[in-house]
C-alpha cells in the first residue's frame, strides 16, 4: 500500500531532501545538493520566492519506506498577474513503481483543481532561476548544480500517465580550442568602435554587486519574449546575490555598457562545482567546504549559467564582446570544457549565438503538461 505525507516538520523535511540521496546511491553521474542549502531554500522565512509563491511538499511511504517525493507549486504572479493558469511540479523523484508516481501527481492536480488553475506543468521549479526538465537522454553525463539528474523510467511514468511534451530543453558543450580567439577579438574591437562600448572586468565580488539589479533589468527585457518566462521579484534578486554571487569567481562575470555607462549585455560563467559536491555528498563540513573552494580556483569545467542583451543591442554581435572577455580569462585559468546549461529547443537566436563553436548535444530534456480536468491514466 502507497500512503501520501504532507510535509509539516523539519524531521520530514529533512526526510523530503534527503531521499534522492539512497534512490541515486552508488550514480556517477548524480550531484547532491548541499543539504543544508537546499533545506534553507525551502524555509518560507529565509527563501522570499515564497512571498510569491505556494507550495507544498509531499512524500510517498510503501512499507513504511519513502519511495517518491513531489512539491506541488502556484507562483501567484504567472498565474494572477500573466493570467497563466499553470500548476507547477518540481522536485520529482520516484522508485520505479507508476503507482506512486499516479498518486504524487494526483496531489497534484487535486491542488490545481482546488486553485481553478487549468492545467499541470513540471517538473519545473518557482521561477526561470530554478531547475528544470525531466533528462530524457545523456544519462551518462555528469549532471550539475544548476540542473536535475533522473533515472531513464520518469519520462516513461509521465508519458504512460497521459501526460505530453511541453517544452524541450538541450544542454550543449564544446571544447575551449574550437573558439578562434582571434576571430573574437577582431569582432569585439570593430563592435566596440561603432557602438561606443566598453567591457566591466572585475577582480573582486564587492565590485559587481552594485551592477547585479542593473543586470537583472537587462535579465528581464532580454527573457521577457520566451514562454517560459515569470519576473523576478527584487527580493528574490537580493536572494540571489546572496546565495550565488559569493561563489562565482568575479573573473567569471562580464558586463557591457554603453558611452554612459548603462549596462546593455552580461554574462554569468560558473566553475563546475559537480565532482566537488559528489565529493562533499551533502555536507559542507569537515571537508566538503575545501573541495568547493577548491573547484572554484582549479576547476577546468565552466558552466555557462546566463547571457543576456538588451533587444536594442540584440542581432548586432555584441556578444562577440562578451566571448572575446571569455577567451583572454578562460586562457589564463587553462579551461578546457564549455558546458551550457539548459535551453529551449526552439530559441533559434541563442543557437544563433552559439554556433561559431562546433557545440556537441549531450543532453535532452522535457517539461510535461497535462490538462487539469484530465484524468491520470
């Protein structure tokens, strides 16, 4: 028998984070989350995503045994506001039985019902911040911080469950050597000269920090057009230089602005912390903490988390700017591999953006819809 626990303690919420750590025991290719990173994430008084947003947490017991866990999500600004009648789902994992993943979606929908909202979307998190995607293909690459990794069965589950591909997401990689360096540099220097701009290098944290809502502006107009998209509220962007700014190398963060010093591009690049959180395995301490600092100084691997350009500076090349920035840091650091995180499969202007570099797709993944008034097979 499958019993469904609503999450009401720390005991269970400890419980709700720690469980993909025994369904992915022994995975080479699964990243932990730092536990306690991830509890603190969703505690309403410390996460001001919830300010915005319900959700509520649900694990699924067989013979007293956890076997599957769901947060059922309503970010009240899509829904309200961009009249986008969307239940959300995220942070889904299961054991191999479709019973239990019928019954956690059944929660689900019994809360979208509840909400009036008019169909189902996941596994998606609050906001375009958060993870998304059930991997569909790549299973044998490592996975990352920035993204969830899965066993091969939860897209059967979905599909043999009713629902159907929503959205599909590749995640790219290419090898440093493919970028002409002096291709980049050419571009930057003529782009520089005819729109009068100019690059932000920066050697220490405290210096980006005042750029960081000026860039979340040119975030918001440059994202504004895709369908995934839900505004970031400004406390959720105080959340967010708290918790990520500090663990970026100030090198890996670029900006562009114009004669009058208005920030038209950015770009944020991470070192891949991946091998380092399997190494910590869900604990900074005593050693996980030296395996992260470690990573950020030494590791090869980077992460390309967001590019952004204002639509006045876009289809005129000023990203050649920001990959120039890239190849003269990235040469110094010895990086060898380029690895972008998840995008949409349809987004033709990032492919355009991207396509100078011979990228390799190593990964697939989808969000699932399913009407709310559609029965769960």
């Amino acid at each position: 028998m499958i019993t469904l626990k609503k999450v009401t303690s720390k005991r269970e919420m400890k419980q709700f984070v720690l469980f993909p750590f025994s369904l992915y025991k022994g995975n080479d290719y699964w990243v932990p989350p730092i536990i306690k990173d991830e509890i603190d994430s969703f505690d309403p008084a410390k996460n001001p995503v919830f300010k915005i947003a319900d959700a509520e947490f649900f694990i699924a017991f067989k013979k007293n045994k956890i076997v599957g866990r769901v947060i059922a999500i309503i970010n009240w600004i899509e829904v309200e506001k961009q009249q986008i009648k969307k239940m959300r789902f995220g942070w889904f994992d299961v054991i191999d039985d479709i019973n239990v993943t019928k019954i956690l979606l059944n929660k689900v929908k019994e809360i979208g019902i509840n909400n009036q909202l008019e169909y189902i979307e996941g596994p998606v998190g609050f906001n375009n911040l958060d993870k998304t995607g059930v991997l569909i293909d790549g299973f044998n690459h490592l996975g990352s911080m920035i993204t969830w990794y899965n066993h091969p069965y939860y897209k059967d589950h979905l599909e043999q469950l009713g629902f159907t591909k929503e959205k599909e997401y590749l995640e790219n990689k290419f090898k440093f050597k493919n970028v002409d360096a002096i291709y980049f540099e050419r571009i930057s220097n003529v782009l520089k000269r005819r729109f009068e701009l100019k690059t932000l290098d920066f050697k220490k944290t405290k210096n980006i920090l005042r750029y960081i809502d000026e860039m979340f502006e040119v975030f918001h107009k440059s994202y504004s057009k895709l369908a995934t998209f839900v505004p970031i509220s400004d406390e959720q962007i105080k959340f967010f230089k708290k918790k990520y700014i500090s663990f970026i190398n100030p090198e890996y963060i670029k900006f562009v602005v114009d004669k009058n010093d208005k920030l038209v591009a950015f770009a944020i690049v991470m070192p891949s912390f991946s091998k380092a959180l399997q190494k910590a395995n869900g604990n900074l301490f005593p050693f996980g903490l030296f395996h992260l600092l470690k990573a950020k100084k030494k590791s090869k691997d980077v992460i390309f988390y967001l590019i952004g350009v204002d639509p006045d500076f876009q289809n005129k090349g000023v990203h050649a700017i920001i990959f120039d920035q890239y190849i003269k840091t990235f040469s110094k650091r010895g990086i060898v591999n380029c690895i972008r995180t998840p995008e949409l499969e349809d987004n033709k202007s990032i492919k355009k953006i991207w396509e100078n570099f011979a990228p390799i797709t190593h990964k697939r993944r989808r969000t699932y819809k399913l009407n709310i008034n559609a029965t769960i097979l």
